[in-house]
C-alpha cells in the first residue's frame, strides 16, 4: 500500500505550513521545515500537497471575494450630503414596500463588483447572506446612493421620497425595477445561503 506520503514529498499542516516528510512509521509522520528543524504529526492531521490544493483552491474562490467586494468603490462614501435618519427611513420603508429588495441590490452590487474584476465565474459562488451582511455595514448614505443607482433614481430624491410617504416611494422602486423585473423575479427563486 503507497503512503499518501512519500519520502521527499510535501506535508501541509491544517495552519497552512508546509513540512519536507523525511519518513513515515506507525502513523507518525516525520518531516523537517525548510529551515531544517525536524518535527512530527500524526498522519491525520496532515494534507498532502494535492489535498491542500484542492481544499485552498476552494477556499480561495468562495472566501477571498468577499473582504475585496467590501474595499470596492461601490462600498466607499462618494460624497453624498444625505440626511443619515431620512436614508436609513427610507430604505427600511423600501424593504418594506419590496420583499427582498436590499437583498437584491447587495447582490446586484457584489455582481457588478465581480464582473469590473472579471471574476464573473464566482458570480454562482455568492452568498446573498454574506452579501447583504456586507451591504448592511455600508454608511446609510452609500446604501441609499446604491439602491438610488440600480433603480435609476437620484440619491436625494429617493431619500425624500422615503419622508414624503409609501406610496411614492412604492412608486419609484416599482418603476425603477421594472427594466430589472425578470432579473429580480428570478432572484427571488435563488436560494438565499
């Protein structure tokens, strides 16, 4: 029966850091760091070099887009001058108005985000839980400007359109959505992991 480590070959520990295996005997595999210090693991709780680069090729596509999304420029205050309490009224009365909506709007963005880096091919990886908990953490004011600029609308009348009353700012996300309504009926099937 072949080792699943072979003398000379690569050993990675679960932390990541890679070991030269000199030997392996009752389980134990003997292994040397590049700086020539010598070491032992129990053989379970080592990965041989192509199980590590299956497990952090995985890891890299689901994990790493996520804290890059958040640094994107969308995510940076643009300078609104957008009163906080006004935004953060009207998004939650948009929420309410539109099930889903700021649900839609994180993942549109975190979309937009992957296809500017040409990483399109993560699209099927998002998570709409981890991108709206990324949305979520955005200043009220970038979060009005990027509902205002997927429907369309300016920033500053959205947010007055929250104050004014529901049934303008029903209109306006309703008629914002409409070139977006095959996309967000279809979103609202997608599960939300």
């Amino acid at each position: 029966m072949q080792s699943r480590f072979p003398p000379g070959s690569t050993a990675y520990a679960k932390d990541g850091r890679s070991y030269i295996v000199e030997e392996v005997a009752d389980g134990i595999v003997y292994c040397a760091t590049a700086g020539g210090a010598e070491t032992e693991f129990p053989e379970n709780k080592l990965l041989s070099a192509a199980e590590w680069e299956a497990k952090t090729k995985v890891g890299l596509q689901r994990e790493v887009s996520y804290p890059r999304l958040q640094q994107s420029r969308h995510f940076l205050p643009a300078g609104e001058s957008v009163d906080v309490a006004g935004a953060e009224r009207m998004l939650l009365r948009a929420e309410g108005g539109a099930p889903g909506l700021l649900d839609f709007v994180a993942f549109v963005v975190a979309k937009r985000i992957l296809a500017e880096r040409k990483e399109e091919d993560l699209v099927e990886t998002l998570s709409i839980r981890k991108c709206r908990a990324m949305f979520d953490v955005a200043p009220p004011s970038v979060r009005a400007r990027l509902l205002a600029q997927l429907l369309g609308a300016r920033t500053d009348a959205l947010v007055s359109a929250g104050g004014l009353g529901e049934n303008l700012l029903k209109a306006m996300v309703a008629q914002g959505l409409a070139p977006l309504q095959a996309e967000y009926e279809a979103f609202q099937d997608r599960p939300h992991r």
